[in-house]
C-alpha cells in the first residue's frame, strides 16, 4: 500500500488527516479483499481549484468536496509484475470539508476520513447512480468510519 499525498494548501497543515487516511483505505482494502501492492494520490485543495477540475472533468460549475480519477479500470495500469496496481487520483477540497463538517455537527477529521474514504471506494468501482448502489456504498463507508472511532453516534 502506498499513498502519494499532495498539499496544494500552503496555510494549511494537512498532516494531521494523513494517518487518519491511511488507515481508512487499508481497513477498506482488507474489508475488499484488494491484494497489495497497490496505489493511490490524495490531493488536498481549495473550492476554487476543485471548482476548475469539476468543470473541466465533470461539466459542472461550482466546487464539489470530492472527486475520483480511477487508474485501473481496464487493468492495464500496475499489471507488470512488482509493480504497484494504480487505483487512481483523489481530490479533496479543504474548504468544503470545513463547511460540511460545521453543517453535519462533527469534526473536520471526521468528514476529511469520509471524503477519502469516499472517493477510495469509487476508485474500486462503487458508486451510487441508484438508491442501491448508494446504501451499499454508504454500508461500506460507514464501517468503515466506525471501526476507526469516528461513526455516528
């Protein structure tokens, strides 16, 4: 397991949602089954840089708190023996995990994990087009959050 963090928030101190993440995406992973080796890149950014990326990528205006760049979708990244599988990019605006964690009523850490969490799940091929896929994913998110200490009460 390697992830690849980049802070694009020079005020902002991001260190501290790092073991944070790093522990949501290997207990995902086992609770998936994915076999090491594997990657993926956490970004941390601002409303107006997820904004240009979320426009450009998806062709919707506005910030968004997370998007997903999957790598591997056809297998052809990270098939070459003692390479890493590349599952793929995550984007993460700061701004907006602020504000959503003030509107939801728990910690920034608590909706930073999420995010991750989130996203690492869209890089393994969930999402939520129907209320089904979005209840089976929220399931997996939800567990786990909760077996690192930050659940819903």
């Amino acid at each position: 397991m390697e992830i690849l963090f980049n802070n694009e928030l020079a005020q902002e101190d991001t260190s501290r949602f790092e073991e944070l993440i790093e522990g949501g995406f290997a207990l995902a992973a086992a609770l998936k089954g994915l076999q090491e080796p594997w990657e993926v890149s956490v970004s941390f950014v601002d409303d107006r840089t997820i904004a240009s990326l979320n426009a450009h990528y998806r062709g919707i205006s506005g910030p968004t708190d997370v998007l997903s760049f999957p790598q591997d979708g056809d297998d052809l990244f990270g098939s070459a023996e003692g390479l890493p599988r590349l599952l793929g990019d995550i984007v993460i605006s700061l701004e907006r995990a602020r504000a959503q964690a003030a509107e939801y009523g728990h910690s920034l850490e608590r909706e930073v994990l999420f995010l991750a969490v989130h996203g690492f799940f869209h890089l393994l091929g969930h999402d939520h087009h129907t209320p089904e896929e979005e209840q089976e994913m929220r399931t997996w998110e939800e567990r786990v959050l909760k077996e690192l200490g930050l659940g819903r009460d």
